[in-house]
C-alpha cells in the first residue's frame, strides 16, 4: 500500500515550471500571463481565486483577476472575454465555475478563444482530447495523471472505473484513460450492479462528492485508488466513523474533518492510493500553471 503523495509531485512541478518560467523571460521577454473572471460573491469560488492568484505569483505568472458583480449581465461578460481573447499579453483565460445560476455557463463558455482556454471546457478542447489530439487537459485529471506518471504507474490494458460523469473530473478522465490504453468503465448515478463494476476495477477513480462511498467490500485487493472527492465533515460521528486520525485531531480544534470519497478502510486493501487531503486537490491548482505555461508556449510556436 503506498500513498500516491498528491504535495510531492505538485512541489516537484512547482520547482520545474519556477525554472521554466525564468528560462523563457531570458528566451522571449515575456513571462506567461492568465487571467481569471469572477462572476458574485460565492465564498468558496472567492477562496480558490486567491489560492490561484498566489500560487501564480510564487512562480512569476503574470495574473489578473477580474471580479464582476453578479447582476452585471451576460453582454459585460462576453465583452470582457472578447476583450481578453484579443489581447496579446494574456496567453490563459479562466472564468471561475459555478457562475451565479441565472447565467448559461455552456453558452458564455463559448466565447472563450479556445487557444487561451486554460480550463480546457470549451467544447473545441473536449472535442480535441476525445480524439487525442492535444496534451493539455482539465486541472483535475491532467493532476492525476501526473501523479500516476510520477509513480511510474502503466495504465495500458488496466480496467479503470471512474464514478461520476461530471465534465470537470469524471468525463475527461474517461478519455483521457481510453488513450493511455486502459479499458474504461464511467459510472454515474444511473448505474446498475455499481459495486460489482467497481470491484473489477485495476484502477478506479472516484469523483463523486458523497463521503466513503466507495466501501472496502467494492474494491479488490491491489486496486489503484483515486480519491477526487472533498467533503468536509462537521458531525463528530461521521468524523469518527470516516475521516483518518490525522483529520480526528484536527476536528477537536477547528470543528470539521476532511475525507474523500473512498472509505478509508477501502485503502487497506490498494496497492496505491491518493490520501484526501493530500492527493489530488493539491496537483488540480498547479495544472494551472502549468496548462498557462504550456498556452504561453503553443501561442508563440514554443516546443
Ligand atoms: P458533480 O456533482 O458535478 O458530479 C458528481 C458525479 O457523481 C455525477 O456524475 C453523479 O452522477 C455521480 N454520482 C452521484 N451520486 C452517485 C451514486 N450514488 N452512484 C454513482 N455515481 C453517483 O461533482 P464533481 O465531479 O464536480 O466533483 C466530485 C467530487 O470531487 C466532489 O467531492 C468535489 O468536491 C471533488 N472535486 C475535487 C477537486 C480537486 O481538485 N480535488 C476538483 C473537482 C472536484 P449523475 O451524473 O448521474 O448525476
């Protein structure tokens, strides 16, 4: 059983791409530059900003964040993104998801130059990575991918299950995972015997967003475990009963624990498996910086 150590393999990115970033100033005079649309007040959305906004700094990415109110209206919007698609200085895009409900995410989406979509949700980019023609990828799964390459984990003709069809985590992953030359299974809520399609899993992937979902009686011994979900627990019994020591004493100080959406004894029986916290959450906002990066590089013919 061996921890897939999501803070090791985001610190040694981290390290290459503070590097790269320095080399191609020297090369081009430009560092790369992404900028993020805020649209409302949402506090956890507001949080993850500031998050990227720090974490683009430490790295000498030129960032940008431009908060909109909630009542500002689809036309300013799309008129923004249009202004940014046109500007030379900014390489990656990024409007914060969920927009405030009154707005079409799909159509304001849309707008978006595909070329500076860092996310990768426009559907030019979905379409790109279904017919494997592109090697950047949504923040999420890219993270999980270079966790598994890090830990020299070969996924050709491996059964991977991913549980939840969701087009930030679940669905690319899909894809992604069919080109790497696993066979793929994508669960969702609708799917008969789920237990049964998750115990032939060689891998599986769980983005689901329900706490230890994922019991120890679905899953075979050996399986590789990717826990995606964050759920933050506040009633002390199902802090008790799901989340790991570790999250048990941080609980009686600060009142809430934190657990996937595997159960933690389901761990016991994988030969590697991605901690929460400590896994996946920490390689998703470091694919930023590095999809910014690898825009900056495609836009001037940069290999
Ligand atoms: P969504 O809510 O968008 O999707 C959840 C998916 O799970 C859906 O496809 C849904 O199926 C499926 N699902 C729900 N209930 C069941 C069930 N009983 N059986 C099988 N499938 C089920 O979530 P996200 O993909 O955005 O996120 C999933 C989790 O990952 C959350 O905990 C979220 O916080 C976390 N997350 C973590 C990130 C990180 O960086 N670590 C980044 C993004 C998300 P259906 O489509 O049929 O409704």
């Amino acid at each position: 059983m061996t921890i897939l150590d999501g803070k090791l393999v985001a610190a040694e990115l981290e390290e290459q791409m503070g590097k790269e970033i320095l080399s191609l100033k020297e090369k081009t005079g430009k560092v790369p530059g992404l900028t993020v649309i805020i649209v409302g007040e949402d506090p956890a959305s507001q949080i993850y900003v500031r998050n990227k906004d720090r974490m683009a700094a430490s790295l000498g990415v030129n960032s940008h964040i431009i908060r909109m109110s909630e009542d500002v209206g689809e036309a300013a919007i799309i008129a923004e993104i249009n202004r940014l698609n046109n500007d030379d200085d900014v390489d990656a895009v990024l409007v914060q998801l969920p927009l405030p409900a009154r707005y079409d995410t799909w159509k304001i989406l849309d707008y978006l130059d595909p070329s500076k979509d860092v996310d990768r949700f426009h559907p030019a980019n979905i379409g790109m990575i279904s017919v494997n023609r592109t090697k950047i990828y949504p923040c999420t799964p890219f993270g999980i991918l270079k966790i598994l390459e890090r830990y020299n984990i070969n996924l050709s003709g491996k059964h991977a299950v991913v549980v939840g069809r969701s087009f930030i985590v679940g669905k690319p992953m899909a894809a992604m995972l069919t080109n790497l030359d696993a066979t793929v299974t994508l669960c969702h809520s609708k799917t008969s015997n789920l237990g049964e399609i998750i115990r032939q899993g060689d891998v599986v992937v769980a983005a689901i967003g329900k706490p230890g979902f994922v019991t120890a009686d679905m899953v075979k011994d050996g399986a590789i475990l990717i826990d995606v979900g964050m759920n933050y627990l506040e009633s002390e019994a199902d802090v008790m009963a799901l989340c790991e020591e570790d999250q048990i004493k941080k609980f009686r100080k600060r009142g809430y624990g934190i657990t996937g959406d595997i159960h933690k004894d389901a761990f016991k029986k994988s030969s590697y498996y991605t901690p929460v916290p400590g896994g996946v959450g920490l390689t998703t906002v470091t694919m930023l910086m590095y999809n910014t990066i690898q825009l900056f590089k495609q836009r001037r013919g940069i290999s």
